[in-house]
C-alpha cells in the first residue's frame, strides 16, 4: 500500500507539487499576524504557486524528459524520441524562471505564467487528441495528466487575478 501512494505521488509530482504548493502558502498565510489582508493571502499562494507548482515542477519535469527519457515515452504512451529532450530543456528554462518569480512582482509573475499555461492548455489539447485519433489511453496521456494540464493554468490565473485585485499598498498596481 505504501509503495502505490509514493508511486501515485511520484508518477504525479505535477499534481504533487501543486498541492505542496497551496499547504505552502496556506502554513505561511498561518504564520502572519492576524489581520490577514486579501493582499497577503492572495501573495503568498501566488509565491508557493510559482514556487512548486512552476518551478519546482519543471525542473522535475527536465529532470524525467532529459535523463530518464525512456521511462517518459512509455508512461506517456509514445516512442523515445530526441524531442523530449527539447521539451526537457524549455522545462529547465520555465523552472528557473518559476524559481526566480518565487519573490518577483505581479508583472514577472504573468510573464513567467504565460508560457506553462500555453503548455499545458496545449498539452491537454493534445492528450485529448491522441485519446481520439491513436486510442492511447496511457496513464501518462489521460489518468491525473489530462485534468491537471487544465486544473494547474486555471489555479494559476485565479491566483494572478486575485494578486492583480488585492494589490499591496503602495505598490505599483495599486494606483490604477
């Protein structure tokens, strides 16, 4: 039993991190004096989002695409292919830069956002495509990857959108 948690929480560390992610900013959001602003909550979910959901993730990401290559074609449902290391590098250049939006402000934050959303919404697209036209069922193109390349973007915006409404005080974005 144990084995099939770690293996469920591993073979979906996407989906893992995410969910780090959000305890992350919640055990930070605990941490801060009471009152708690909207400004506050909204910058610290944003910042562990950014922290494990994007960086932390893509680099994992990198890590499965570049060395473990094999392993990736076939819990995805395809062939090995020298286009996963591509993927890989573009996942390091996205981790790194979810790793520096961790204490950037809200104008880093979208742009580093844009490209994994792109991504995934892309991704899920093409999970749904290869259900259709090639039958690949896989666990690695439609278990928790189909629903998580839509849930991680949607997270994302709904926490941009939040940081953009409830901007701190004295902060660029709140004199419009």
């Amino acid at each position: 039993m144990v084995r099939n948690i770690i293996t469920l929480v591993v073979g979906n560390y996407f989906l893992t991190l995410l969910i780090i992610g959000l305890i992350a900013g919640f055990l930070s959001i605990i941490n801060k004096p009471k009152p708690r602003s909207t400004n506050l909550i909204a910058e610290a979910l944003l910042s562990y989002y950014m922290l494990f959901a994007i960086g932390i993730n893509n680099l994992v990401n990198f890590v499965f695409h570049v060395f473990f290559g094999d392993m990736a074609a076939r819990f995805i449902g395809w062939e090995q292919s020298p286009f996963q290391a591509e993927v890989g590098f573009a996942s390091l250049g996205i981790g790194i830069v979810g790793l520096m939006a961790f204490r950037a402000g809200l104008p880093f934050r979208v742009a580093t956002y844009i490209p994994p959303a792109v991504f995934s919404l892309g991704a899920a697209g093409g999970h749904i495509y290869q259900m259709i036209a090639a039958h690949n069922f896989s666990p690695g193109n439609v278990g928790l990857v189909l629903p998580t390349d839509i849930i991680l973007p949607a997270v994302g915006f709904i926490l941009l959108y939040l940081s953009y409404k409830h901007p701190k005080p004295g902060s660029e974005s709140s004199n419009r």
